[in-house]
C-alpha cells in the first residue's frame, strides 16, 4: 500500500494514526470544552491506572470529584484557555509531566485539550540517585579533609566509629594519671599508635620520651638486660662501662610493653617489683635506681587463658590491668575503613611524590573486604596499590586475587560454629537465625539500604520488614 493511497482512505489514515498514538510512551488524551475525554490511548491507561470505562462514563472534573484523579490539568486549561504544564502523581504510584494544550477553532472558541502525559518515575528516581551520589561524594570529600588535616597532627588517631571515640575519650582520661594500662587487640589493630597517643596528651609528653619494646622480639637471655641495663662486667661480651635499661631511658616518660603476654614467666616476677617500687636493679648490681615512668602494656594473647595454664602471673596480670582497652578488630568497626583508606592514600602519595585515587569500584570491594589482619594489612595494602599502580586513578583489577576472592568465599561458606547452639531447634528456626546474621552482615556492609537490597536482590520494602523482625 502506498503513502498516497494511506491519505486519500480516511479509514486507513485513522487506523494508521490510532496505532501510531497507541505505541507512544508517553499518554495521551482528547478533552472536550466540557471534560469528556474523547480519545485516550494505552500508554495513559498504564499510567494513571484508570479503566476505559470511568474515561468514557465520568468528565474530568467527575473523576476528581471521586478521588479517581487529585487534579485534572485539562479543567485548568478550559478554565484559562493557555497551556498548563504540572506534575501529577497517580494512584499507581507513577509521577507524570502532563503538557495541556488547547486548540481552539476558527472562531478563537476552545474546540479541545490535548494533554502529552510523561512517565517521570524514572528520571525522578534517577536525580534521586544523583543527589544521593552528590551527597555521598560530598561526605567523602569532608571526610577526606578532615583526614587531610588530621594527618597534620602526628598524634591523631584515625577513626569515625562510635566505639574508637569511646575508647579514645578513655584514654585521655588514662592519660591523666600515671596508673598502669592494658591495651587489648588483634595484631594489627594499633595497640601502638594508641599507646603513643596516650603519652602524646599527657603531660610526661613534655619531661620524657616515649620508649617502646617489643617483649616477644628480644631473646630472652638479653631481655631482662635490656630493659633494667646491667653493670660493667656483668657477663661475657657486656659493655665495659655497663648499660643503662630502657626503664631508665623512658625515665619521666612512658615505656609500652608490648606483646607483654610473650614476656618470659621468670622475668615476670621482676617487672612486678618494679611496677610496685619504681625502682630497678641492674643485672650485675645490688643498687636501687629510683624511676619515674608511665608504663602501658599491651598484648594480643588471651591472658585470661594464661593465667588458668600458669604462663602469665596472676600478681602482675592485676597490677597491669588496673585501666584496660580493648580495641575492636577492623571488622567491627567498618565506619573507619574509608577514613583509614583515604589516610593512607593520602600519606603514601606524599611520600612516594603521587597523586592516586581509588575508582569507586574498588572503594567499594575495600570497604567489604573483612581486613583479618586489620589497620596493618589495610596499610600495606594501599602502599602496595599506590606504588604498582600505572594510572593515576587505581581499579581493581591490581587487588591480590586472594582479597578479590576471600570476601565471596567467606559470604558464601556456612561456618559450622552457626550450628553449634542450634541443638532443639526446628529447621524454620535455624535458617531464620542464619538469615538474620546474613542481614546482619549485608547491612553493615552496604550502604545505603538501597544497595544493600539490591546486593540481596529483594525490594526495599522487604528489607525494611525484615531488617525491623529481627531488631537489625
């Protein structure tokens, strides 16, 4: 059938344009001057979710009047005879763009209203999700400032959990006295770097230095030497003019203890009389020498288990554990991955003379990643990115495989212990503990809840239910 044939048959021009509106997107509908609809087609049936039937039998101000409709913009372009644009939002949920226009005849009369009504769900929801990308990528930029002007500060500790300020406000409170402490922690979680803050606050900040000493590093046979010092001719290979300890070094500063639980047990009893008397006595030397130190240990063993298995003292556990913090593996506390991340970033590009960045990608694969080897592994992990690295923004690809595949295994691998108390409980009961601890986990792990449903693949509406049962 040819084009010329199409227009001369008023039949075939009908049926053409009738098909031609239908396949349209957007909805389209005829209004007379008295609000009957005289013409609709599919795409407005879909969205407004009115039936062919009340668009037939009801005008417009009618199916207002009802409740069908909130407003009809057809009834405001009758009333003022110009074109109208304005947003409606339907029953079924869905916000439309409708564009009312008249048509007058050649009298200058209102002969009609065509109303062009666009689906704006989408592109609603698509400038939500910029203004919450904008949002986030301000927050990240504030957060990276701070980090930025914190790193000024040698002594600031680099964290945005709730539980680290908690123990940070503790330990200024430590700061103040010269009471022993304990720090407790995983390796790697910056036992350390806190047992510095705490001398950095203090006011032996001032009068000593700060002395560190790794008590599983040193062998045995010169540990006890090295830190009460020994006499001239004390033993075999001795300096001739003796050695002064690292408890004299630290003399009216701090000296940390770390890895205490690796102090060899006959050497305890020594550090016990010296924490009691402030006073050392060098190997090889009968003499008192009078100290004054702040002392902060610190171990990752379980001295609670030593003490049962009498391979840590129960005196010198009570004497050290006077003030105590326990600082929380990384994988608890997941608020201070990125300002961690971004601290690193920031101070390796300083010392290797860089300017990486992290892709949003890999942001988001470091930030689920468990960190078992916590602060340490994290840092030497973006040394290692920002050094092999051959493009100024740095992706995933150049992760180990190891970390790229370790967090899939570990969300995907039934840890037996799950089933450990399960003893009495119905299958219903056991797969909802399960889901609660996946839950759990997923939204600790992404943010915001949007992304997290849509990693669990369920609606948001579904989350929130459950996410409210199980008190998460």
């Amino acid at each position: 059938m040819n084009r010329d044939k199409i227009i001369e048959d008023p039949i075939e021009s009908q049926i053409l344009l009738s098909n031609l509106i239908d396949s349209l997107y957007d909805g389209i509908t005829v209004t007379d001057p008295q609000g009957n609809t005289l013409w609709y087609n599919k795409a407005f049936l879909r969205i407004s979710g009115l039936t062919p039937y009340q668009l037939t039998n009801y005008t417009s101000y009618e199916l207002v009047e009802k409740g069908w409709l909130k407003n009809a913009a057809a009834i405001d372009v009758i009333k003022q005879k110009k074109t109208i644009n304005t947003i409606v939002k339907y029953p079924t949920g869905i916000e439309a763009l409708i564009t009312s226009t008249p048509v007058f005849d050649n009298e200058n009369n209102l002969h009609f209203v065509i109303n062009n009504v666009r689906d704006i769900t989408e592109l609603n929801k698509l400038k939500r999700d910029l203004d919450e990308t904008t949002a986030l990528t301000k927050s990240y930029r504030q957060t990276l400032h701070e980090v930025q002007l914190s790193n000024v500060d040698g002594n600031q500790i680099i964290y945005r959990s709730p539980v680290m300020e908690k123990i940070v406000s503790l330990a200024n409170k430590f700061a103040a006295v010269d009471t022993p402490i304990l720090i407790l922690g995983e390796s790697g979680v910056g036992k350390d770097v806190l047992a510095n803050y705490i001398h950095s606050v203090s006011d032996r900040n001032k009068k000593g230095p700060f002395v560190k000493v790794n008590c599983g590093a040193i062998p045995e046979h010169l540990l006890e030497s090295e830190l009460f010092g020994y006499e001239a001719g004390a033993f075999t290979g001795a300096n001739r003019h003796g050695k002064a300890g690292l408890f004299e070094v630290a003399n009216n500063g701090t000296i940390f203890l770390d890895e205490i639980g690796d102090m060899p047990y006959s050497l305890q009893v020594k550090l016990l009389g010296v924490l009691q008397d402030m006073k050392i006595h060098r190997v090889g030397s009968t003499k008192s020498i009078p100290i004054n130190v702040k002392v902060i240990a610190a171990t990752n063993a379980n001295l609670q288990e030593m003490l049962k298995e009498k391979r840590f003292r129960e005196d010198l556990f009570f004497r050290i554990n006077v003030l105590s913090l326990n600082i929380p593996p990384l994988r608890e506390r997941p608020e201070d991955i990125f300002v961690l991340l971004m601290h690193f970033l920031t101070f390796f590009n300083e010392k290797h003379r860089m300017k990486k960045t992290f892709s949003p990608t890999l942001i988001d694969l470091l930030l689920e990643y468990r960190w078992h080897g916590n602060i340490r592994e994290l840092k030497n992990l973006v040394e290692r990115l920002v050094i092999i690295s051959d493009d100024e923004e740095i992706d995933d690809s150049l992760l180990p495989s190891y970390l790229r595949n370790k967090q899939r295994d570990e969300i995907n691998t039934v840890n037996n212990d799950d089933f450990q108390n399960t003893t009495g409980c119905t299958l219903k009961e056991m797969v909802e503990e399960h889901e609660k601890k996946v839950l759990s986990y997923y939204i600790s792990h992404y943010k915001p809840l949007k992304k997290c449903a849509e990693m669990l693949g369920m609606d948001l509406t579904t989350l929130f239910r459950k996410k409210k049962r199980y008190g998460l």
